[in-house]
C-alpha cells in the first residue's frame, strides 16, 4: 500500500490523519508590476501597515514588501513581489481566484465600499454569502480581493461541531438569478469615508480561494499534508452549479480565524492559472518552530510529496511544495518575526537586507526606485 493510499480517506468529515496541523495561514505572496503604486494601494487606501521593506532573496534587484498587523502577525501578513517587467497573470486551475480580508462587521464593510468607490476602485457587493458577507475588487495589477465580514460563520447552516457533514444547496436568493441587484447597488455608507475608522479594520486573511480541477485529490492532500478539516460542502454560489468547499483549522467546534482555504472546481478545467502580476505566487500555511517544521519536512516526504530544505527568510524559515493541481504551497515558522532586524516601532522604514546582502546595500538601493 503506497503512503498515499494509506492516509487517504476522501472526502469526507472524518478525524484528520496528520499528526500535524496547522493553525492556519503564515503569509500570501502576490506579484506587483510596481511597488510604489502597492504600497499607495495598501499601505494607503488599505491602510495595512507595512511590517518590511526588504528585497527578494533570490533576487536581490527587486522589492520584497510585507504588510500585516501587530507587527506582522502570522495570517495578517501580505506580501509582494515587485516585477516589474512581468506579463499579466490570470487565475485559474492551480492558483489563487482571490484573497478575502476580514472586517468586523456590516456598517464598516459598508464603509469601505464606499472609500473604495471614492478613490475609483470599482466594488461589486455587498453580496450575502450566507457565512459572511462580502465586496469583490481588484487592487492595482488586478489581483482579485474581497472584503468580507467575519461573521456569522459557517453554523449557520450545520451545526457546529458537524461542519462539512452534507452537502449545502445555497438558497436561491444567494444566487446570481435570485439577488436583489437594486438592493445591493444602493448598499453603501452615505458619507465620504477619508479616515480608516476603528469598525473598519481589517483583520488579515480571512480565506482564499483557489480553483482546481482535482478536488478529491486536493481534499485528501490538504487534509493529510496540512491537517485542516472539511468545514464546507456547497456549490459556487456565483454558478449554483459548480462545487465550493472550503477547509479550515477547525477542533470541532470552532473555526480558527486565519485558516479557511477554499477551492472552486473546474473539474476537466485545463485552463491554468498563469503566474505573472495581479496573481498570487503562493500561499504560506504555519508551523511553530523549526523543529514542529521538520517534522513536516519529513511527513510530506512520507507522503511521497517532493520538497525543499529549509531556507532561512531571515523572518520566518521556510520548506516550500506543490499541491497536487501546481499550487505552490509553503511552510514557515512563527518565529523570528520581523523585529529580528530593526525595532517593533520602525517597522518597515528602512530598507533591510539580510547579513549575505548587506555588502551589496549600495548596488542594490541604485537599482531600487525609493519608497
Ligand atoms: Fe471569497
Ligand atoms: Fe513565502
């Protein structure tokens, strides 16, 4: 019997396998064309501190920024590659539809609807998704977000200590023919919005949602390789035809926040997703130290999954992996966080490099358009 075949048990709410679980999202890490025009759009509009300005490792030439709160608290933390010669990317089988951020509650997802609308950004929402709800729009490369409130949660419809038991048909006003578009349209704050209020802010990556053609094959992986739960069975509430399911870390009872990756299903799809600006790059689930990512290291080898020695992102250690439909996935460590090299209060001032870069610092700031 393969490693496969033996830790495999479909799609099913059973008891996870894993003898690892994660708490749920590390980090996202999208393409930018350019990054002044990023950090206007979410360091500004967005109002999402900016926890690090540093370079990509691998290419030192180029902006590495992360925005997240508290410091950069894993599953609050966003980053992005800035490329500034990349071809448009699209989404589709094997990568990310889109990134959801939560907020509180309605009136401030109202609010952003319209400090959205004012600065040109165009909002479709609020659209009721039954477990929350939600505004779509895209940021500056055309990477597709949605802002969405964390309540009232998946109990909505099971019961909470049965989440992904059965299958959810959505009732008919959720879907696209049965929405009130007059309603929603005339849903918005009524008066400008040029401040970040305290009911508008938003607390790191609530979902993302990715697209497969595989889905059996990605519920068996991520239940066995990250130890997240089936907590949603439903369809495609945009089609009402195709399958959504969503996985969380979830102890049957309560769904951690953080920790929800849901995927849509092309299934026979070939339409792949095309990596390049306004997609993601890859998504980083967490693991608590180096030892608890080892570990890992070694179940997903078991598995028969190839993947990475650890590598040292100065803030976080990583081991990195693809799931079955070409999603790269990684693993990184809670610690050392990114006050490792400049003070919790300058967070993201200046431009920092690892020890191996810093004899290059002038090279490298030359190449670099000042932030
Ligand atoms: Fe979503
Ligand atoms: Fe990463």
């Amino acid at each position: 019997m393969s490693a496969r075949a033996r830790f495999s048990h479909g799609l099913t709410a059973l008891p996870v396998t894993s003898p690892l679980i994660t708490p749920g999202f590390h980090h996202i890490t999208m393409v930018s064309k350019d990054a002044v025009r990023t950090l206007a759009f979410y360091g500004g509009l967005l109002g999402l501190p900016m926890v690090k300005k540093t370079v990509n490792f691998d290419d030192p030439g180029s902006y590495h920024l992360y925005f997240g709160n508290e410091g950069g608290a894993p599953g609050t933390i966003l980053t992005f590659f800035e490329w500034p010669d990349s071809h448009k990317g699209h989404w589709g089988v094997g990568g990310v539809h889109h990134l959801a951020l939560g907020v509180g509650d309605l009136p401030g997802l109202l609010k952003w609807k319209r400090r959205l609308i004012d600065a040109g950004v165009g909002v479709s929402g609020p659209i009721d998704r039954g477990y929350f709800t939600s505004l779509y729009f895209q940021d500056p490369d055309g990477q597709v977000l949605e802002i969405t409130t964390t309540g009232p949660g998946y109990a909505v419809d099971e019961a909470p200590e049965a989440l992904g038991a059965r299958m959810i048909v959505p009732p008919a006003q959720r879907l696209p023919g049965g929405r009130d578009q007059t309603a929603i349209a005339d849903s918005v704050h009524a008066a400008p919005v040029p401040d970040i209020t305290d009911d508008m802010r938003l607390e790191g990556i609530h979902h993302i949602t990715g697209i497969t053609n595989v889905m059996e094959r990605m519920g068996d992986f991520i239940e066995e390789a990250l130890g997240l739960r089936l907590v949603k069975k439903t369809l495609n509430q945009d089609d009402g035809k195709t399958r959504h399911f969503f996985w969380a870390n979830y102890d049957g009872h309560a769904v951690a926040p953080h920790s929800a990756w849901t995927l849509f299903d092309w299934p026979k799809s070939d339409y792949l997703a095309r990596p390049g600006a306004g997609q993601t790059h890859h998504i980083a689930f967490r693991a608590k130290d180096r030892g608890q990512q080892e570990a890992w290291q070694e179940h997903l080898r078991a598995m028969g999954v190839e993947v990475t020695e650890v590598l040292d992102r100065n803030y976080f250690e990583s081991i990195y992996f693809r799931a079955p439909d070409g999603m790269l996935l990684e693993i990184a460590t809670d610690g050392p966080g990114f006050s490792v090299d400049e003070p919790l209060a300058q967070l993201g001032r200046g431009l920092q490099l690892p020890d191996w870069l810093e004899p290059r610092r002038d090279d490298i700031e030359r190449s670099l358009t000042p932030l």
